[in-house]
C-alpha cells in the first residue's frame, strides 16, 4: 500500500511525465465513450421497443448506468490533475484508471445485454448463467467504487503543490467519503436483507408511477435514494470546494468539513427514512 502512493521514476510507465499520464487520460476518455456509445442505441430501443420490467421500459436501466457510469469516469478524468505529477504518471493512478474503466465498461455490458434480452440484470437469478453474472456484475460495482476511494488518497496523500486548499479537500474526501457511503448502501440494495429482493421496503413492488426523473417509489421506501446521495458525494464535495476557493477561500477547510457531515447526514437520514418504508417524496 505504502509503494502505491509513493510510485518512483522508476514505477512510471515512462520517464516522461506528460506522456505517462496522456495515456491515463486517453484510457478515462475511451471508458467514457464507451458509455455514451451505448447510450445511443439504448435510447433509440427506448422509442420503439414496448418490453416492460417491473413496469417500465427495459432500457430505462441501462440508459440510468450509462449516464451514471459516464459521470463517474468523467468525475476521476476531471480530478486528475489534482494529483502530484510523478504519481500522476505512475503505474499506481493508471492501473486504477483501467481497473475502473475495466469494470464500468463490464457492468454495463452486462446491463445492456440483459436490456436487449429482455431480462432482468439485477436481482436475477433466474439461470445459472444470470447468477453467476450478478455475483460478477457485484465484484465489477466494488471494484470500481475502489477505485475512486484509491484516486481520492491519491490526492490526499500525494496532491499537487499547487491545488486549491478547497478543490483538493473536497475531491480528496468527496471520493473517499463517497466511495465508503457507495458501498454501505450498496449492500443492503445488492442482498435484499431488509426486505427481500429488491430496492422497495414496504408499498407496491413496482417502478411504475415513481418520482420523476430518478422513478425512487412513491408508495413505500426505496433504497435507491440514500445510495445515489451517497454515491453523488463524489461530485458534490468538489464542486462545494471548487466554489469555496472562489468565493471563501479562508473557509476553505472548515466548509469542507461542514459539507462533509450534511452529506453524511442526508446519506443516513434517507437510508432510515427507506429502511422505515417511508417514500422520500
């Protein structure tokens, strides 16, 4: 653990810097594309293909993933630079990028390909090919939820000299923060230990009529609702520091703090307000 964050010249893929870390870069970008690529196709079968799982259009998963992923990517490529340049250009900060876009690009695959035939990807256990794809898909979510956590010690522990105090707080904490809360509420969602199969506690098993634009459930709690809080940490933190820096930057790092705690905050206040079967809205 301790060679990771401390990659040497002699760790980097290259002497050169700039070149080491464009590949890094180039590998984010493609991870990216990869997700948009699908969204394009998705989104036509949203139009013209009327299969419905639990009530609602089959591609209305995968497009939720493709945009969720692609923000995640985007999220890392973004907050990069942010991390000293010589462990920018290690192997450590590449073979997490690859271990994140490996996995993303995996688990979306897996979405769309259960889209395309009409099956259900998650809670699917129907054949052993599906079970055995979930436990996969389960690993490929942790993996890549690692991998955040991984960048955002990066940028703690090796941050360039010249980052914003705020910036670098909220990225830093923002991913590992994040990615901890990401995998707390995934678990309770991925096993089904409070009510069964399934991200509805209470009301009626169905994504039909759900709160626009996220489909949480409006008739009993829904487990959805403190994992995407909690996962959005991941951008939230940055964006709180990247305003601190401009507008309070003597702020800085007790403002981070203070976003920290609410986002925990909101995190446990709807998991609670879920697990008591309560709707969000």
């Amino acid at each position: 653990m301790t060679m990771l964050f401390n990659d040497s010249l002699a760790l980097a893929p290259s002497p050169d810097f700039t070149t080491a870390e464009r590949r890094t870069r180039s590998l984010l970008i493609v991870g990216i594309g990869f997700q948009i690529a699908l969204a394009v196709p998705s989104l036509i079968a949203l139009g013209i293909d009327d299969r419905l799982i639990n009530d609602i259009s089959v591609w209305i998963k995968p497009l939720k993933f493709q945009a969720s992923l692609a923000l995640m990517l985007a999220t890392l490529l973004l907050l990069l630079p942010l991390i000293e340049a010589r462990a920018r250009a290690g192997r450590g900060v590449w073979f997490t990028s690859l271990v994140a876009v490996v996995t993303a690009g995996g688990e979306i695959l897996y979405i769309t390909l259960q889209a395309a035939r009409g099956r259900a990807s998650h809670f699917n256990l129907g054949t052993e090919f599906e079970t055995i794809a979930y436990r996969l898909m389960g690993l490929g979510a942790t993996l890549l939820v690692l991998s955040g956590l991984v960048l955002g010690l990066y940028i703690l522990l090796r941050p360039r000299p010249d980052a914003p105090t705020g910036l670098r707080l909220g990225a830093g904490w923002g991913l590992v923060l994040g990615s901890i809360a990401t995998l707390l509420t995934a678990f309770p969602l991925a096993s089904g230990a409070i009510d069964g199969p399934g991200h509805w506690v209470g009301g009626i098993k169905t994504d039909m009529g759900g709160l626009p634009l996220f489909g949480w459930s409006r008739t009993g709690g829904d487990l959805r609702v403190p994992h995407f809080f909690a996962t959005h940490i991941m951008q939230a933190l940055p964006i709180l520091g990247l305003t601190l820096d401009r507008f309070l930057p003597r702020l800085a790092r007790s403002g981070i703090l203070v976003g920290a705690i609410l986002s925990l905050a909101v995190v446990a206040a709807t998991f609670l307000q879920a697990v008591q079967g309560r709707p969000f809205l």
